[in-house]
C-alpha cells in the first residue's frame, strides 16, 4: 500500500509497476512531452522527477511509505537536471539537438547538449612566427568511437543494464543520522560507474567493451600573422568522442615565448640599441635584424645628438595587426656607451668640438676651499651606502634624526 500515486500518476503506471515498466513509460511520455516536440517544460519537469524518484529503488522505497513530503525532508543532493537524466536514457543530448528550454521556471540552465570535455592544449609561439605567420602540425590523442561495435561495447544484446545500480552508474545509500536520512552517492562498483555491463565473451574484440579506442589525430593550427598570446584557435567537435554525448573542441591556446631582443606591446615593438659615444654625437648607422628575413639599417644624420636613454620610433616597423596586417611601430630605446678612457691628445679637439666645460661655482672668501679627488668606489664603502639606504626604509629611526 503506498502513500500517494502523484508520481505514479504522472507516468500513469500502477504502483505495481516494474523498473521495466516505469523505464518505458517514461520514455513514452518524455519524448511526448519533451519542449523540443512543444510539450510543456512544466509537465515534462515533473514527468521526469517522478522518474527519477521511482527509477531509484532507495528512493522509491521512501516515496511509497511516506510520499513526496518524505523525499523532501531527506534534503541533500536535490534533483537531477531534467536534461541531464533525458540524456542518460536517449543518449547525447536528448536527441532533439539542444537544451535551452528549462531556463523558463526559475532555473537558468542553458546548456547545449552534453558534450565531453574539450581538450585544451597550450602552443608557446615565437615573436618570429608571430609575425610571419605560420601553420603547426600538431598530434593530439583522442578517444573515437570504436567502429568495429558501433559505440555499443559488444555484440547487439550483448550490453545489459547493471542490475547493481539500476543502469544510473551511482550507487545512492542512506544512513540514518539521527533524525536525518542521509544520502550517499558513490560510482557503482560493479559496472565502474557505466551503468551498463557486457559478459566478458560478448565483449567487442576491437575496444574491449570500451565503446571508444584511442586514435591519433593531425591537426592543422594556423597560426595568423598578428596572434598574440591568450588567443585560441578552435577545433569544433574533435575532441574525444563518445555514444553518449558531443564531442567537445579541441582548444589551442597560443602563448607568445619571450624574444631575446624585441619586446611586444600590442601591435608596436620595442627594442633596446646600445650605441657608441661618437656615433651618438656624430651620427652614424646602426642595424635591427627584424623578425622576418630582413635587417634595417638605421641611419643617424650627423649633427643630431642622441642623449642616453632617447627613445625613437621607426613608423610601421611593428607587429601587423591581425585582422588587416597593418603594421604598429618599433620602438627604439638608446643607451649610450661611453669609452674607458680617453686619448689625452684629443682633448683639444672635444674642446674645439663641443660646448665649453660649465664655469666652477664661485664662494664667498670665508669658505675654505679643499681640493680631492674622485675614487672609484669599492665594495666596503658601497655597502655602508646600501646600509644608510635600508635605514631610511624604516621609518622611526628618520623621524627620531629629524628631532635632533
Ligand atoms: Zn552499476
Ligand atoms: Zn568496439
């Protein structure tokens, strides 16, 4: 005698019904009611709660002594995704190409149609390729679908539902704590979580029941001129597949390897020259080997002075933008090396050279005039300098100077 018939109802079996039964009665009204075949989502929700409860033993069991109210009080888990369960019993993705349609009563899943994971894989990029543009081959392993069974494992009637776990591949256990049921869910053992099992005889040959074998696959990634790092390029549905659900993408991810000389921002490049005294003060040339087969030549007009530190620009010099190819810019920053030392009979020519040496700063008469000399500095007296500057990081010991 059970408590109440809602469920039973929905799916218009008896209470007496097999798990044979309700499956199929189920299926009927699922795939009537199903919103893809305009049926109502409300009912078909429902519909396919009552299954779920009803298709669980455990669960059943409850729901016949002590009615939906007894279901609820056991709390945890919640309910299945509609979709997700429509999934497990017709296959990947319910078989009318897409979800969507429960996002109506409060519920914002909107997902497509089960799909297996995608199969992100990271490509380190040069800044040369980067810029030439170039196309990898690269190797990916993933599962197919064996074709000697057709996804199915074995031999036609060879795959049974596991009796085990009802087909669900989870093992749902209670324990009573205290005044609360609790649920336990776990991967049935006896069919490792498949829900299915297959003799060992009837097994396929090929993919050992396993549906899928493992195949190797080419892929062609095109990498544009212009791609920068972060980006991806897609593979729609190659990655593994499965009887059940779609296969995922397979996602290249392009991360641009440092380049020993350029640095990149954006679409402009930046470079750091190092350049002689004369030729800074006298012009001259200077060459950037480019990231494609060619070397500028850069050259600087004689009677402009490049100071330490000047950054310069060579127009259209830069990355191309991916979408036109435009070039950005190229950035040159400049340091200027000095010589050691200096030829003591040329003097008089910088002197004809160059602007006149700044005239000494004058004191008054009761300042005693010292004269020293410029060391270099060594190691011991550096660090007393280091020393003095960790000082001024900590603030009390300045504050307390000050007050002195
Ligand atoms: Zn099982
Ligand atoms: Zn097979």
């Amino acid at each position: 005698m059970v408590k109440e018939t809602k469920f039973y109802d929905l799916l218009e079996v008896p209470p007496t019904a097999s798990e044979a039964e309700l499956k199929k009665a189920y299926r009927k009204k699922a795939l009537r009611l199903h919103p893809d075949k305009g049926g109502d989502p409300e009912l078909f929700k429902e519909v396919t709660h009552a299954y779920e409860v009803l298709s669980d033993p455990d669960k059943r069991e409850v729901y016949d002594r002590r009615g939906e109210a007894g279901l609820s009080e056991q709390g945890g888990m919640g309910g299945m995704d509609p979709q997700d369960l429509f999934s497990q019993l017709f296959g990947g993705g319910g078989g009318f190409g897409g979800g969507g349609f429960f996002g109506g009563g409060g519920s914002s899943r909107n997902q497509g149609p089960r799909k297996t994971k995608d199969l992100v894989h990271r490509v380190h990029v040069s800044l040369e390729d980067l810029y030439k543009g170039k196309t990898t081959k690269l190797a990916l392993t993933r599962n197919i679908i064996c074709s000697k069974c057709a996804g199915k494992g074995g031999k036609d009637g060879a795959v049974r539902s596991c009796h085990s776990c009802h087909g669900r591949g989870i093992k749902v256990t209670m324990r009573q704590m205290g005044p609360m049921i609790q649920q336990i869910q776990s991967a049935c053992d006896e069919c490792s979580g498949t829900g299915e099992v297959i003799n060992m005889k009837d097994r396929c040959s090929n993919c050992k029941g396993k549906k899928v074998i493992p195949e190797k696959k080419f892929l062609e990634v095109h990498i544009d001129k212009g791609m920068k790092g972060g980006q991806t390029v897609m593979f729609r549905g190659e990655s593994d597949q499965s009887p059940t659900a779609e296969p995922g993408d397979v996602v290249i991810v392009i991360e641009e390897k440092p380049h020993d000389r350029f640095k990149r921002q954006e679409n402009d490049l930046i470079i750091d020259v190092e350049l002689d005294l004369l030729s800074a003060l006298a012009g001259g040339h200077f060459a950037i080997k480019h990231l494609d087969d060619r070397a500028l030549i850069v050259n600087l007009e004689p009677g402009e002075v490049i100071k330490n530190g000047d950054l310069k620009v060579i127009h259209g010099q830069g990355m191309p933008s991916q979408r036109h190819h435009e070039p950005g810019d190229l950035y040159v920053k400049l340091t200027v090396k000095f010589p050691e030392s200096i030829d003591v009979e040329a003097i008089p020519f910088l002197e004809r050279a160059l602007p006149p040496r700044n005239p000494i700063q004058t004191f008054d008469k009761h300042i005693t005039i010292e004269e020293v000399n410029l060391d270099d500095t060594d190691t011991r007296t550096r660090g007393g300098v280091t020393d003095d500057h960790m000082d001024e990081d900590t603030d009390e010991p300045r504050v307390q100077c000050a007050n002195q």
